[in-house]
C-alpha cells in the first residue's frame, strides 16, 4: 500500500523504535512514549499498552491521536524528525495476528507481556530532513488508507 512514499521516511522509521503520543478526550490531553513497529502493508504503527492507561482510555473513546518520532540533536544539519496524525484502535482478535507478528519480530521479549496490541493508522505525516536543507519537509498524507 505505501509503495509510492518515500524511501527516506521509511529508512527514518525503520532506525528508530520509540514514538511520543498524544491523545485528548474532552479537553484533557495526555502525552506517553511508546516503542513502536511499523506495519508497511497497512500504513500503521503497531504499539502495546495497558487498557489502563490514560492514553488507551482516551484514544478507545477518542481514536484521533498525533505524534512524533525525533533524532536527538544538537547539530542542526543532522536533524530529523516525523510529525504524524492518526487512529488509533485496539486490535481485537483477527486483527491481532499479521500485527503481532510484525511487533514481536522487533521486540520479541513482549511476547511475555500481557498488554494490548494496538494499530495507529496513519492519517497525515511530515518528515523534517536537515540533510536536504535547512527545514527541508516531505509530506505524506494517506487518504482512506490510500496515498496521495
């Protein structure tokens, strides 16, 4: 499905592994660090979460969530960084199987957790690249989890 992005945005997830989170239910926000694997066939950061915890209340009841995903820097020619927009859903049952075999390939010690997986579909994202120039942006938006 994401055949069309580019390779820079998926060499950058592909080198990291922890992604910050905010959520917001009725005013109230919340904001966590999450490690994270990302599923490529479906456009999606798959994440595991106690049900609770306040990020996980907030985004069961209200799925619209945003993030980042950063190289620590103090050089500015080498900074990186993705900015993203997404929903956010427990995966339940069927949906559990591809999801779980993605995140245990990246961190096969969760297989002893007993947390939820759950799937950050990825609404809108923009990767600030320093190496192209300063401020230098790709934006990737995904549509009905279709590309544009």
């Amino acid at each position: 499905m994401n055949n069309n992005v580019d390779n820079r945005i998926l060499k950058f997830i592909a080198n990291h592994h922890v992604l910050n989170l905010s959520t917001c239910l009725e005013n109230n926000t919340w904001s966590c660090s999450c490690f994270y694997a990302f599923d490529k066939e479906n456009n999606r950061f798959i994440i595991t979460s106690d049900n609770d915890t306040l990020h996980s209340q907030q985004a069961h009841l209200n799925p619209n969530v945003s993030g980042t995903i950063v190289l620590e820097t103090k050089i500015i020619g080498k900074i990186q960084g993705i900015q993203f927009t997404g929903n956010m859903i427990k995966l339940e049952n069927n949906e559990q199987g591809i999801a779980r075999k993605i995140y245990l390939k990246q961190f096969p010690f969760a297989v002893f957790m007993k947390t939820s997986l759950w799937a950050i579909s990825l609404k809108h994202l923009k990767f600030t690249d320093n190496h192209l120039g300063f401020g230098k942006k790709i934006v990737w938006k995904i549509i009905h989890n279709k590309q544009i």
